[in-house]
C-alpha cells in the first residue's frame, strides 16, 4: 500500500478545501483505525504541526506497524549555530514523548534551505548522531525544487525525501529529478498529490486567484470524464504511476474520505503518464501553495 497518512489537519485547520477544520479527536481515533485496517504504513507528521504529534501519541494503538516521520523545526535564518542543533536534538526527544514512540521510521529536515545555510552540516550531524543512537531509521528532508534536490545530493547523503509532484506539479518528472533520486536509492515520498485540495474542486468555484489555471483545470476535467475518473482517482493515478515513489502522503479529515482514497486506488489506472503529461503547468504561483494569496474558496 503507497498510500501514507499525512497528520497537518490533526494539529491545525489546513487546506483550502477543507471546510471542517481542525480533526476532532474521536475522528482521529477512527482515522488510525482505518489507515491500520487498510495496510496503510507511513503516517507523516511534525514538531510544526500544531498539536498532530500529542494527538497522535493519544491515540495510536501499543505495537502499532506504522512509520512515522517528523520533522525538524524551521530556523529561516542564513547562518546556523550549535544552538541551532541542540534546538534540533531537543525538539526531536521532544516528538519522541508526545508520539511516546521510543523511535521513529524518518526525521525531515522541514526547510531544505537550512540544511544549505552557511553552517547547515550542524544540523546534518545531529541528525546523524540521532540516527546512530538508533532513536531514528531515515534521516533526510523535504523539499520543494529541484535547486534544493541538486544542492542537497552534492553535500549530504540523505536517506529519504518528501517533495510535491501531482497532475499540475510535473516539474521533477521532467528534470529527471525523481529517477535521480531513485539512481541513488533514496526512499521517495510524494506530498501534495491534490494541491492541498485544489485538483478536486470544482474550478468553476475556485477563488480568483485561480483564474489563470481555472480553463486549464476545466479541460483537464472534461477530460478526466471522458475516462470516467472521479477527481480523487485521476489525481491519485497520475503519480500511483509514478514507479519511483515509495509512498503517497495524503490528508484527510475523517474515516470516509481515507476509504474512498483507498478504494480508489484498488482499480487499475485508466491513464497513462503521456495522457497526464497534457496539463502540467509551469506557473510556481499556482504549484506553490505557500505562495497562493488565498486562504479559503
């Protein structure tokens, strides 16, 4: 099973489309239930997320086969201190208790530009140290360009990368980034498979922000019907197809939604990559959500 659970919306309301906020706890309990029941295996998480790693902690089951992956803090900053690392060393016991995990499956760096700031190898030998103790399997980051892919794999050897790619995102399938990637045998997670949300709506409804890709979008549904493809299997097809990710991260706000993600991913995809190599799209204002200037539809 490549589908993973991602946790953002356990901690905090996230998403454009997700009109129901913040995930209740009974919610969350049932969540994990099905996520276990359905052989899912990844749960994706961070010290970030609000209060995802305590909420987690209180409700996964003892002797549990998931693997959770956290992330460090974001410093932001252009040149790093030890303090820096001990933050990082401490921040991770600090998941350790509110997961009450006595070790996790990957530790991300959260932003790929600290690990490349002046100074960044102190956070990479932390990390090391972590994993050398045994407290930690993977250690690696999350990226969010190809520059950051190119400039990461010069200097660290990392185990395991999380990085966006969906139907819109097609920029690291045509660099060669991802077969690169896996060249190395480096453990490939893909995030944001929906765009926070954005390839299932409606685009007749979207913000105007979306206005430059709202016609883009309406072809691409048009023609996703005439494959008789819901939006959830389109958009989960395109990178199932996509042989050099290991797992697929998705969020989802309660039980129903992660069974129907399930269930869509039984049947065998109706599209080839050549079909879905029609709509990428070049614009990092729409492929970037840190950049969108919009918080809700």
């Amino acid at each position: 099973m490549k589908i993973g659970l991602g946790t953002a919306q356990f901690g905090f309301d996230y998403g454009i489309s997700n009109l129901e906020g913040k995930v209740p706890g009974e919610q969350v309990k049932r969540i994990l239930d099905a996520a276990a029941e359905s052989g899912v295996r990844v749960i994706d998480t961070a010290s970030l997320y609000g209060d995802s790693e305590s909420i987690l902690g209180r409700f996964l089951r003892e002797g549990h086969a998931f693997n959770i992956v956290t992330k460090t803090p974001q410093y932001s900053k252009p040149q790093l201190t030890r303090d820096d690392a001990r933050l990082l060393e401490r921040t991770f016991q600090e998941s350790l208790v509110k997961l009450k995990q006595p070790s996790l499956y990957g530790l991300l760096i959260h932003n790929a530009d600290d690990l490349l700031a002046e100074n960044g190898i102190l956070l990479w030998e932390s990390m090391a140290d972590i994993k050398s103790k045994g407290m930690v399997k993977n250690i690696g980051v999350s990226v969010y360009s190809a520059r950051q892919i190119d400039a990461i794999l010069e200097k660290f050897p990392i185990d395991l990368i999380q990085l966006p790619v969906n139907v819109l995102d097609q920029r690291l399938i045509r660099s060669g980034h991802l077969k690169k990637l896996k060249r190395k045998g480096i453990e490939i997670h893909a995030r944001s498979v929906f765009l926070q949300g954005l390839l299932l709506m409606d685009p007749a409804k979207l913000h105007d922000y979306f206005g430059s890709v709202r016609e883009h979008l309406q072809h691409y549904n048009q023609f996703i019907e005439t494959k008789s493809l819901s939006r959830i299997k389109a958009a989960l097809d395109f990178v199932l197809s996509l042989g050099e990710v290991d797992a697929i991260i998705v969020g989802v706000v309660n039980s129903v939604q992660l069974d129907e993600i399930i269930n869509e991913c039984m049947d065998a995809p109706k599209m080839t990559l050549d079909d879905y190599g029609l709509f990428s799209w070049s614009d990092d204002g729409i492929l970037d959500p840190f950049r969108w200037k919009v918080v809700s539809i």
